[in-house]
C-alpha cells in the first residue's frame, strides 16, 4: 500500500520477491520482476503502480546520518548523493537474489529483539545490496513517459479529485480516448485505477490506526463517493477487506466497521 508519489529525506532500496509492478520514477517507468533491486534516492519522486495480486518486496530506509557513517569507502560515495546520474535498478541473479532475502529477513527479525544488532544488520544490508547491484550488468533501463501522462500523474498525486477524464484529457492537450491509452500503456494502469490508488494512499495517512477520525470520514475525505465504493477498491488493490487488511497490520481494531466502532 504504497501507492502515492512521494520523495523523502532518506536513502530507499526495494528489492521484488515475487510478482511484478512498476515504479514511476521521475519522468520514467520502470519495470519490476522478481530479483529486481531498486535505488531510490532523496531527490527523486517515485510511486509504486500496476502491481499484480501476488506482489511482494522488501523494503528498507536508512537516514542520512546512518548513511554518512557507513559509506566510507570510494565504491560507496554515490549512496552519499542526493539524485545520482544513472540507472539505479538491476535484476539480480537468482542466487544473489534469494542471499539478499534471507538478510532482509534476518535484519527484520533482528529488529524485534536487539537494536544494536539490528543497526549493524542495516549496515551490512545497505552495504551488501550495494555491491550486488555493483556486480549486476541486467540493468532495467526504464521507458520515458510521455508529457501528458507526466502531467495527470502530477495532478492526481496532489488530489485524486482532480478533474474527469475529459478535464484532464483538456489539461494534457489530448483527447480523452487518446489520454487513455497513452496513460494505460505507460503506467500500465488506467486512470481510473491510478486515481483510486491515490486515494488509497490518502485513506490510509487520513486514518492511521482509527484514532484520529472514523474509517468513513477518512474514506470519503480522501475522495470515495461512498464506503461501499471504498471497500470494492479496498479488496481489489490489497486482495481482501479493510478489516483483514487492519487485522494483519495492527492487530483487532476497528476498521471492520465503517463508522470506525469496536
């Protein structure tokens, strides 16, 4: 549930287990299969779409700070920059690639048990995904995305309410049914759905974890016509239901019940 373009302050690695997807990044579309290793930098938006019902990665953050103390060395000093020029997604060979799960996994159940232990897991993760994406030659090279599609994935990033297709089809200087499938073919999604997933992404920094507002006040704050319109979203983008989905998150809450009630 990682659906809204974003950039952020620290250094972001995501590694495919299975499935498939695609990211948006910057004006370019990027393919992921599993045993693909993605950079993102802190210079660079990015949103994660088109992604099939049995997708799965890994993914890890690591602050500037952390990064600065682990990036000593002269092989390391692009991890130091803001947008690096280059191409930072590669596809790993399989062996390489299941190594480097089993240490995202390792790091993660470090985590729950000792902090110290689980810092010196992320900088041996960080530096490890480094050099396995260093020994990797499959580069993806990624697909430029075409300026009217450029256009409506900035708009309705900052409101998924923004326009109907007509308006935004004006907006991008093409024809509704042009609009479409230019987007369609580069995104990999339709419209339609890249703006339910905005709103998704939207319920979902509204309402947390049900304590600051009601799930149908989040849901219709984030643009769903209604919370039926909502929930067949919910179940199409994650594969279950909003309280199954709250369940394995949070724990028992309140999420299966649309005024946000135990």
């Amino acid at each position: 549930m990682r659906t809204r373009r974003h950039r952020h302050a620290e250094l972001e690695i995501d590694l495919v287990v299975r499935g498939s997807a695609s990211y948006l990044v910057g004006e370019r579309r990027y393919e992921l299969t599993p045993g693909t290793l993605t950079w993102l930098f802190p210079g660079q938006d990015h949103v994660l779409v088109d992604q099939s019902a049995d997708h799965e990665l890994w993914w890890a953050v690591f602050r500037p700070a952390f990064v600065a103390r682990t990036a000593t060395t002269p092989h390391t000093q692009p991890l130091l920059e803001q947008d690096p020029a280059g191409r930072f997604s590669r596809r790993l060979e399989p062996g390489r690639a299941g190594r480097l799960d089993a240490l995202f996994g390792e790091v993660r159940a470090a985590e729950a048990r000792d902090d110290a232990l689980a810092n010196a897991g992320l900088a041996y993760l960080l530096i490890s995904a480094w050099r396995a994406f260093l020994e990797s030659d499959d580069v993806v090279e990624g697909v430029d995305l075409h300026p009217a599609v450029e256009t409506v994935v900035r708009l309705l990033r900052a409101d998924s309410r923004a326009g109907d297709l007509a308006a935004l089809a004006r907006v991008a200087g093409l024809s509704p049914s042009h609009l479409s499938r230019v987007f369609k073919a580069q995104t990999g999604v339709s419209i339609g759905r890249f703006r339910n997933q905005q709103r998704l992404q939207r319920f979902l920094l509204l309402y947390g974890r049900g304590r600051r507002m009601t799930a149908l006040a989040a849901a219709l704050e984030a643009g769903f016509g209604s919370y039926a319109h909502f929930h067949r979203v919910f179940r199409q983008e994650t594969g279950r239901s909003p309280s199954a989905f709250a369940r394995e998150r949070f724990g028992p809450g309140p999420l299966n019940r649309p005024n946000g009630e135990a």
